[in-house]
C-alpha cells in the first residue's frame, strides 16, 4: 500500500471528505511574492504616497496600506488550501518585503534623477 495513500486517509474523517490541507507559510509568502496584483497594489500605494505626502505623511499610509492589502486580497479571493488568518499574516510579510523593494527601486530612481 501507498505510504501517501495511508496519509490521505488518516487525514480525512472519511474518505472523500473534503478536509483543508494546511499549506507551509513559506510556501504561501513565495507565492503571494509573485501575485502581480499584489504587486501593482503596492506600487500604486507608492506612487499616491508619495504624492500626497506633505498632507499625509508618509508612514502612515504606507503602514495602513500594506494592512488593507493584506486583508483585502484574501477577503476577496480566498484560498481553499490555507486559512485566512495565515493568509493575512503571510500577506503582511510578502507586501512588507514588496514595498521595501519598490521604496529601494524609488530612492535609486530619485537618485539618478539628481
């Protein structure tokens, strides 16, 4: 017998039961990395930011931003394989590390336009 097999019938109560199968946090963040959605939301955020920052601020929208992105995208399409409490908080982590990447490409831009 199947050694994968035996895992798929002591995860479920019965079989052909339809159990969420937990998915590794690493693998969702890789994942929403490469969401060009996610992306786009994230520069769009930059680009009004920086816009509107001597009304705004700059910290602040940034911060609330990145947390309307995170719990907006899985709301609104959620994931059969992961909860969206993991979705969220792996959402946090993966549109921090876009919106570093965008601040960085930004200063550079900024930098060569001097």
């Amino acid at each position: 017998m199947n050694d994968d097999y035996r895992a798929e019938v002591a995860s479920s109560p019965w079989p052909g039961s339809c159990v969420k199968q937990r998915v590794v946090v690493t693998d969702l963040v890789l994942s929403q990395l490469s969401d060009p959605f996610r992306i786009g939301l994230i520069v769009a955020l930059v680009v009004t930011m920086r816009r509107t920052a001597s009304v705004t601020g700059r910290f602040i929208p940034l911060v609330l931003g990145v947390v309307f992105v995170a719990v907006m995208l899985p709301a609104t399409m959620p994931n059969a394989t992961s909860s969206s409490v993991d979705a969220i908080l792996a959402g946090l982590v993966s549109n921090s590390i876009i919106l570093a990447a965008v601040l960085a490409c930004v200063q550079v831009i900024a930098r060569v336009r001097r």
